[in-house]
C-alpha cells in the first residue's frame, strides 16, 4: 500500500463550499478509480487569522505504485481541472507519494 497525499490551502472565502464540495463529490470522484482504498480528509483547527487561507490534507490509499502511475497519466489532470474550474484562483495543492508505510496499532 502507499501513500497520495495533497495539501492544500484554501482561501477562507470560499473554504467551507470547497470542504463540502471535497466531502461530496470530489473524494468519491478519485476513490472510484482503480487502486483506491481509502480517502482520509483532514482538516485543520484553528490557524492565524491573519491568514488568508486554510489548509487541508487528504491522504489516499493505494493498492501499489502502478495504480498510482495510471491515475497521474489517465485521470488526475481531468480532475484536477474540475477544481480549478468550480474554484478558479482560489486554493492551491502540493502532492506527495510515500511508498512505504508502517502502522502500529494501540492495544
């Protein structure tokens, strides 16, 4: 299993329709492509007001690298480009892989 996560910053003026769009929509959108186990949404608490946006992490699940690779190449940019369309200029995302994870489960 690997790791996808994207970090994001959103700007508050439209965060909360950006949570609710994430939540009901765009997370079942990419689950549903092959590879995908799990979403995990993050959001952050508090923060400094003074800022301008909000940050949020989501952290996918993958079965391997090659669903990973078939995502990037046949879906992400499709994707992608709903966001930028439904939220133009108003958050901005950094993605990151992690290969190898290690969980340690509480007794």
């Amino acid at each position: 299993m690997i790791k996808y996560i994207v970090h994001t910053m959103v700007q508050h003026n439209v965060y909360s329709e950006y949570v609710e769009w994430l939540q009901s929509e765009h997370v079942a959108e990419v689950l549903a492509c092959p590879g995908f186990v799990s979403a995990e949404v993050c959001l952050r608490k508090g923060g400094a007001l003074e800022a301008s946006s909000r940050e949020i992490k989501v952290i996918y699940t993958l079965k391997d690298e090659d669903h990973l690779k078939k995502y990037l190449t046949e879906s992400a940019m499709k994707l992608r480009e709903k966001a930028i369309e439904k939220f133009p200029g108003q958050f901005s995302s950094q993605r990151e892989v992690w290969l190898e994870t290690i969980t340690f489960v509480s007794k």
